[in-house]
C-alpha cells in the first residue's frame, strides 16, 4: 500500500465522523496536504461541500467498510 493510499486512507477516517474543515482534517489524521489531497480526490471518496469543508461520498463510505482492516493497523500504528 502506498503512503499516499494511507494518508488518504487517514482522513477518511476522520470524516467518517461528518463533515469537517480540511485544516482539522489535516491536524487529527496528522496529514500535512489533507486539502491538497481531499481537493484531488483520486479514489472518488471526498467531495467538497464548502470551501474548505468536506464530506465522504457514498463511494467514501462505502471504502470505511472496505478498508476497515486496514483503518485499525493505521491507528495502531499511531
């Protein structure tokens, strides 16, 4: 897994909680570029509801059960 996968993978957990701004984002899941990388949205998981502010989509929700194996070791690892 690549480390642009777990960062992502980080603040998808952090929104698995609602919506929130890519600053908090970046401080709780520790990813400096959560806005750079939310605003990308690669995997089709984030979608902007505001400026600054994002939310999962359906697609985000669906990788939290997907990836939840994954999602523990990230935070054991913390």
């Amino acid at each position: 897994m690549t480390a642009y996968r777990q960062d992502a993978l980080r603040c998808l957990s952090v929104l698995a909680d609602g919506p929130a701004k890519a600053a908090a984002v970046a401080k709780v899941a520790g990813v400096k570029k959560a806005g750079d990388l939310m605003r990308a949205d690669h995997y089709g998981w984030f979608e902007r509801v505001t400026l600054g502010v994002y939310t999962l989509t359906p697609k985000g929700q669906a990788a939290l059960s997907e990836n939840a194996v994954e999602l523990v070791r990230l935070k054991a690892a913390e």
